[in-house]
C-alpha cells in the first residue's frame, strides 16, 4: 500500500497513522519520501506555530480526525495537522538533518505560542487553546515533542481527569480522539482515565456497528486495546 498522498498533508498523516495502529508495514523508501514531504511543509503559508502547514487541497476541506471528527475552523485545522505531523515524522525515525531541523523549529514554534496562550486567565497550564487541541498537543508530547516535555503531558492529563461527568465521558472532550490519544500514552495518569472509561467502552462495543466503515472500525480497534490493556493492569 502507498502511504504517501503527495496533495494533502491530511490524508498522508492519516495513512500513516492507521498503519501505525494496525501495524501495517512502511516501506524504507517510502518512509524516507513520507518524511521528506512533511518536512517540505514546513514554514508554510498557512503554517501554524512554524510546524507543518497543510496543502491548498487541505484548506478546501474540513480536517477529520482520525477518529471521524470534523475541525472546520482554519486555526483548528493547522494547528491540529501540525501537531500530528511532528509526531508522525518522529514515529517514522528518519534521521536526515532536513527532518531535525524542521522538528527542532517546530518545537520552538510550538513552545512559543503555549507561552503566549499561559499570559491569558482562561488558560491552563497542560491544556491548550481548546479541548480537541490540547489532545493533539499531548499526541504530540507523547511522541517525544517539544523536547520530551513530561510535566506539560501530566499537568493535560490531570486537566482531562477532573473534566469527568462520572457518566462515562470527560465534558467537552470529543469522545473517540480522546481515546485515541490516551491509547498512545504509557503512563499511570492515562491508565487512570482508560479505567475509568472502560465501561463506556464495554457498552458502545456492544452496538452493532458497520466495520466496513473506516472509522468505525478504528475505533472499535482502538477501545479494544484499551480494555485489553485495563484488563491486563
């Protein structure tokens, strides 16, 4: 399968990241022409916080997550595609000096503007700009971004866990990305908020759903890892 999708940043991150969850095989090469082209996005017109800027087809369209929801707003949409494509470029562990520096620079970009967004009252430390944001913001600091900073990735979980409505979800979270993000996360605090999810887990896996469709079918992959994990804890 090709992975690369040279008109849309979007849909190259989103092939790459469904092989990295049913761990689907990346050839070398393409590995190498994948990291390439990600790194050619950034500074980008359009580029936000000097990470990765989506393509003039990218902009035509809503951003759906991985999980199937939609980010239609213009800020949303670049800053959440360049988030996952730090994490991506580093789960594709291509070592060239192009791909470094454009992960370094948007490290800084990215450090940047949480130090803009930490001078408003309504922000709080580990969370960003919105709810759907900070998610991405801590798949990124998962993967090792914005210099492997782990206090900012505990401070977000902490946020998430007291955003609880003990009905199963967290207020304002979107449902199936959440769970996406904290099955990327190996720490204690993640293991928390997957147990206390997981009986929400049970029940949605218990409607029948149609796995043909794609998101649909990640998502029942995702909460199944999930509740494996719980149950092996």
């Amino acid at each position: 399968m090709k992975y690369l999708d040279k008109n849309s940043l979007f849909k190259t991150i989103d092939n790459v990241s469904e092989a990295l969850l049913f761990d689907l095989a990346i050839d070398k090469n393409e590995k190498l022409e994948i990291a390439n082209f990600i790194a050619n996005q950034h500074g980008k017109p359009r580029t936000y916080a000097d990470t990765f800027a989506p393509t003039a087809i990218d902009l035509k369209n809503d951003l759906i997550l991985f999980t199937g929801e939609k980010i239609k707003t213009g800020a949303g949409k670049c800053h959440m595609i360049g988030e996952e494509a730090c994490r991506i470029l580093r789960k594709l562990d291509v070592q060239t000096d192009k791909v470094k520096t454009a992960l370094r620079e948007a490290d800084n970009g990215l450090r940047n503007a949480i130090n803009t967004y930490s001078q408003k009252p309504r922000y709080e430390y580990g969370m960003y700009c919105c709810k759907s944001c900070s998610c991405a913001l801590w798949i990124n600091l998962a993967s090792g971004g914005l210099n492997n900073d782990t206090k900012l990735l505990i401070a977000g979980l902490s946020y998430l866990k007291r955003q609880r409505d003990d009905k199963g979800r967290w207020k304002g979270f979107p449902y199936y990305y959440t769970l996406y993000v904290l099955n990327e996360i190996n720490t204690d605090l993640a293991m928390e908020e997957m147990r206390y999810i997981s009986k929400s887990i049970e029940k949605r896996l218990k409607i029948k759903q149609n796995n043909r469709d794609r998101y649909i079918s990640r998502r029942n992959y995702i909460c199944e890892q999930i509740l494996d994990k719980v149950n092996s804890n």
